[in-house]
C-alpha cells in the first residue's frame, strides 16, 4: 500500500509534464488557411495576410477547373510594399516559399485577365510558421518548474524530454498527412471536372453528329422521292434543270 502511495506523485507529475507538452503544441501550432476561390474570366482576385518578422510563407496552389478553356493562371506574390517576390504566368500549379524579411501584410493574387471567357476554380493552401517552433525547447520548463517546483534533473530523470520530442514528430507527421490528403484531394477535383468536361464535349458533339445523320437522311428520301413522284412541284423542278 505504501509503495502505491508513494509512485503516485510520480504518476500524477508524468501526467501532468505531458498535459503541459500538449498545450505548448497546441498553442505553438502554425496558421494553415485552405480555400477554393474563383476567378472570373478577364479579372484579378488578391487576398491579404499579415506575417510577422521572422515566420516563413509556404503557398500551394493549384487550378482544379479551367471552365471550356485550359487549366492555368497567374500567380503574383507581393510584400508589404508592393515589391513583386513571385510572379508565375499560365500555369496550372506551383509550389512558393518565401521567408519573411519585412513584417506586413503580403499579397497572393490569381490573375485570369488572360481568359476572355472561362472562369477559373483555384484550390490554395498558406502556411505561415516560425522556423523551430514545433518544439519550443527548454522554454517549456520553466512553466513547469514554476508549477511543480522540481528541479529540472529531476525532469530528465523522468526521460520528459522523450516525451516531448515524440509528441512533436508526431504532430509533424500528422501535419503531413493531412497536406498530403489536402493535395491528393484538389487533384481529385481536378480530375473530375476534366472528365466531367470532356463527358459533355462528347455528348454535345454525339447529339450533333446524330441530328445531322438525321438531317441528312430526310433529305435524301425526299430527294428520291421526288424522283420518281412524276407529278410532283420537285420532278418537274428537276425537269427544267435538265436532271
């Protein structure tokens, strides 16, 4: 009885260290924005996102449906002060990262003044991240210490460091994961709209080949009736042609 007693704190403090890890993951947890937006032929669309000194921009776009016209737009990223960064011209997707040296409000813009006709469906994912904040490091202790008062041997004893450590890799997994998905997903979309697009390219030009067979075949029985109907206005235009 008094051995369990005494690997409670133990426990209650593993516990506890592990709920603190959790909650500096959390909080320490990057900005992830995904959006589908659209393009009307012959416009601009710009967004606008403030990034602080020191984070690093990661954009991902990609044109999931092009309308009657290709897959493609343009892509310009802007700094605060207007300064082009990255400028792509008709091009279906790309990949940008770009790390921050002026704090501001920065600006992705879909360009689609190009296309006279056909809209464009645009599916984007920004990441906006500090470089080396999935572990926040020794800065995590001192809450801890503050809370439990324990010194920090003590921590390391416990091997909470390994906790840490492993709860980080797997938020970074999980994040891949889920981006991974996210992209499988747009070329899904993509795909699907293409096929659905050639689907009724094929039907409409099918009903036009069908109602000209149609057409043609009317005629040529009237034709050939007119032939041989002596008494009728067609034979005796045909007469006077001399057919």
């Amino acid at each position: 009885m008094q051995a369990m007693w005494r690997g409670m704190p133990a426990l209650l403090l593993l516990l506890l260290v592990a709920g603190l890890v959790l909650l500096g993951v959390q909080d320490s947890q990057a900005y992830d924005k995904e959006m589908t937006v659209y393009v009307d032929a012959g416009k601009t669309e710009c967004l606008y996102h403030t990034v602080k000194l020191g984070e690093s921009i990661d954009f991902e776009y990609q044109v999931i449906d092009g309308g009657h016209g290709d897959l493609d737009i343009s892509f310009t990223l802007l700094d605060p002060i207007g300064l082009v960064i990255v400028s792509d011209y008709k091009k279906p997707e790309n990949i940008h990262r770009h790390e921050v040296a002026k704090e501001g409000d920065y600006r992705f813009c879909f360009d689609n003044s190009f296309s006279m006709f056909n809209r464009k469906t645009v599916f984007f994912e920004l990441i906006v991240e500090r470089e080396g904040e999935e572990l926040r490091g020794d800065t995590q202790w001192n809450e801890v210490d503050e809370l439990a008062g324990l010194s920090r041997d003590e921590y390391y004893d416990m091997k909470v460091q390994d906790i840490m450590d492993f709860i980080g890799r797997i938020r970074l997994q999980l994040n891949k994961a889920r981006q991974l998905q996210d992209v499988l997903r747009s070329h899904e979309a993509r795909d699907r709209n293409l096929a659905e697009s050639n689907f009724q390219k094929v039907n409409h030009w099918s009903m036009l080949q069908i109602s000209a067979m149609i057409g043609v075949g009317i005629i040529q029985v009237f034709m050939l009736r007119s032939i041989f109907a002596t008494g009728g206005r067609m034979h005796n235009l045909w007469r006077k042609l001399g057919i």
